[in-house]
C-alpha cells in the first residue's frame, strides 16, 4: 500500500517503478491516475488558495460599488419596472475599477475597449437581438419581462416568476452584503472544485497521448520485447514526471507559454524517460535469457 502511494514520486527518480508497473492489473493502473489526478488537484486547491488575494474585501468592495449603481428595481406579478421605466446603464468596468483593487484582473479586461455593462430599459418593446447587444458590450438586459443574459452571440432569457415580489435597490444590497458575499464565495468554491479536476482530467489525457507517442517512438530505437498494453502503462506512468514538471511551472514567477514550448518540453522529458526504460528492460530481458542458456548448456553438459 505504501509502495503505491507514494509510487507517483518513485516515477520521477526510480526506473524499476515503469517496469513493476509494466507486470501489474490494468485496474491498478487507472487506479494510480485516478490517485495522480488526485493529488494533482489537491496541489492546484493548495497553491491557488494561498496565491489568491482576499476574496471577501474584493467582493465587499464590489457589491458597494456596484449597489451605488443599481437603480430602484420592482418585480411584482412578473412584470419588471427599474428607474422608473427610464433607460439606464451600469458599466461594469466603472464599477470594477472604483474598488481599486485589480489583482483580480489584467489590463486587457479593463481596457477601454473591452466595455462590459448591464442595461435596465423595462419601457423597451423592439425585439431583442443578441448580436446587437454583444456588439454594444451589453452582458445583461433588463425589459418589462424578461432579463436577457448574452455572452458570444448566445442569449439565455430567465423570467420573473409570478408570483414572485421583491425591490431590489441600494439599500437591500447593503443590508444583505453579507449574505451576498457568503453565497458568491459558496459558488465560486464548488465551480473551483468541478472545474480544475476537469481541466487537469483533459490536461492529462493530452499528455498520454504524448507519453505514448513518445514510447512508440524509443520503442524503434530500444527495439525491447514489449507489448502494446507495456507502452501504455510506461506511457501512464509517465504522467507523473510529467504532471510534476506542470505543478513546479505553476509555482514559477514568470510564465512558459502552453504553446509550443511546454508541449515540446515535456515530449522530449516523455522520451528521455522512455529511453532509459525500454533500455533497461531490453538489457533485462537479454539478461535473463543469457540466463536460462547459461542453465540448459549447464543440463546438457551434466
């Protein structure tokens, strides 16, 4: 039990791992990426929680902004009335760059060409066209009855339920901040969770096609007696120098484009690594038959 837990770190430094691994279950083997994937996310929770500026002052900061901003809001019987059925508009890059706080974002976001606003016009009735409004920056329209949620030339439209009666101003906004706050971090935290497992999950399949790749093509130098179902658990257990090389980028203080050079980077570091495998298991596998010839001349001769 212990060899295989910690058999993700042996890959790094211990050939002999590839080659016990080569003679396990295939189960065990996407039982070890299961626990990589693991690990690996549980490095990427680590690492952005302790790298990330403080959510709550940010969205505290936010939300008061943003509740300057928002007009006197009524939903009653499904029917939407704000600033007294007068157009009015909330630049959201306004909004964001009034809290003072931009860690969060980078220049190209709050750039004056990248306009983002929400737009209340509950007198409009002239059809609604998505790209119209992405063309304007508008993110959220609000009409009389409906409220528009536009993001790359898609709209999505959510509709108050009848029975539903709220006013949404300043006031509640403040007097609810935090609530607000809590639920914002809540969200963020379970999307936080679904989404780097995910992401890793896709990450890494990539990778194992590269590893494979890159056992065929040793494979054509080592010329070792290997089976296919041999080069895929190399190939599996390959991931985990490969994932470790990923984790000690992230923590770097400057940044290696994904494209070309981490692709090419950790190709050749899948090759030198299957070298050095098929290698070793080849000069085994001579070892052992130079083995059992030594022992039947030994019979022959007796």
């Amino acid at each position: 039990m212990i060899d295989f837990l910690i058999s993700p770190f042996k890959a790094v430094f211990d050939i002999d791992t590839y080659i016990k691994a080569t003679k396990q279950s295939p189960w065990k083997t996407l039982l070890f990426l299961f626990y990589l994937l693991v690990l690996t996310s549980l490095f990427c929770f680590a690492f952005f929680f302790i790298k990330m500026p403080p959510l709550t002052p940010f969205l505290d900061q936010v939300i008061t902004e943003f509740a300057h901003s928002l007009p006197d809001i009524k939903i009653e019987k499904g029917s939407i009335t704000a600033n007294n059925d007068g157009y009015y508009e909330i630049d959201l890059k306004n909004v964001l760059t009034n809290t003072g706080n931009n860690n969060f974002f980078d220049e190209d976001f709050l750039s004056e060409d990248n306009n983002r606003k929400i737009v209340f016009d509950t007198a409009r009735t002239e059809p609604v066209y998505p790209t119209q409004l992405e063309n304007e920056g508008v993110i959220l329209l609000v009409t009389g009855k409906n409220v528009y949620s536009i993001s790359q030339g898609q709209m999505k439209t959510f509709s108050p339920k009848e029975d539903l009666s709220i006013t949404l101003n300043e006031q509640f906004l403040l007097s609810n901040k935090s609530e607000i706050i809590k639920n914002i971090k809540d969200i963020l935290f379970a999307i936080f969770l679904i989404i780097v497992p995910i992401i890793l999950f896709i990450t890494m399949i990539i990778f194992l096609i590269l590893a494979l790749i890159a056992c065929a093509l040793s494979q054509l130098f080592a010329r070792a007696e290997v089976f296919f179902g041999d080069l895929m658990t190399i190939a599996c257990y390959l991931l985990a120098p490969v994932m470790l090389l990923l984790c000690v980028i992230i923590v770097l203080p400057f940044s290696i484009p994904m494209v070309p050079w981490l692709w090419i980077i950790c190709f050749a570091l899948c090759m030198i690594y299957s070298q050095f495998i098929l290698t070793k298991i080849k000069i085994q596998k001579a070892q052992a038959n130079s083995a059992i010839n030594n022992e039947n001349n030994d019979e022959e001769n007796n």
